[in-house]
C-alpha cells in the first residue's frame, strides 16, 4: 500500500475555444441582419397652418406648373434651362431693390425644377425666398 499523497494536477478550464464560438455567432448575426429604414414622417405638401405676413414688398412670383414650366411674374419662361430661368428673373426683378421673392410650384412638380429655380435665385443674390402653401383644413 501506498499512502503517500499523490500530486494531482489543477483542473483548467481553456476559454479560448468557447471565445472563439461566441465571436463567430456574433459576427453570423451582425451579417445576417438586415435593417428596415421606415420613415415615420408623412409629408403632405404644398399647406401650412400658418398665417401669411402682413408686410408688403414687392414681389417677385416665380410660378411652376406641374410640368416644370417656369414661370416670372405671370409671364411663361421659354426654356426650362436654369440660365434662360436666370436672365428671366434678371430681367424681372431689374429696377426692383430686394423684391420679396415668392416661389409658386403645383403639389406635382418635380423637385428637380424647384431646386433649378432656388439655383438661379442663388446665383442672382436672392439669399431669401419664400414658398407659397394653401392653408391645412
């Protein structure tokens, strides 16, 4: 018999391997997850609820059909072209110091042409605008 007290070795438990797994899952789901962008704002354009402004300027109404078809002060642009819609509004606003510019679009305009018509405004030094809206029911 052997009574002598035998060196028993620690027991370890190696994480490395369980590491390992938890990184693969977690880079599984990370790839495998798709992102649903759902916007939650409802647009309904061209009204606004609030008042209009009482002070009178001259005006410098620039209407846009639901084509895209510029119109200065009533009178038809000839061309959609941002730089014929820009010696149009030169041309329109010439004598007039700082004009209140209003800009008219139908509620189907495409965006492209209102973003032309805020470009030539631009380049013309018109830095203010506004947009003409019906008032919400």
């Amino acid at each position: 018999m052997n009574f002598r007290k035998k060196d028993r070795e620690e027991l370890d438990l190696n994480l490395t391997p369980l590491i390992d797994v938890v990184f693969l899952l977690l880079i599984f789901f990370m790839v495998s997850t798709t992102f649903d962008r759902q916007s939650e704002i409802a647009i309904a354009l061209p009204e606004s609820s609030s008042e209009p402004v009482s002070e009178k300027k001259q005006e410098l109404l620039i209407t846009i059909d639901a084509k895209g078809h510029y119109f200065v002060n009533q009178e038809e642009v000839v061309s959609s072209r941002i730089d014929i819609l820009r010696s149009a509004i030169f041309t329109a606003a010439k004598g007039v110091d700082s004009p209140q510019v209003v800009i008219q679009a139908d509620r189907l305009t495409p965006h492209q042409a209102v973003i032309g018509a805020m470009d030539a405004l631009r380049q013309l030094g018109f830095n203010q605008l506004t947009f003409a809206t019906l008032k919400a029911q």
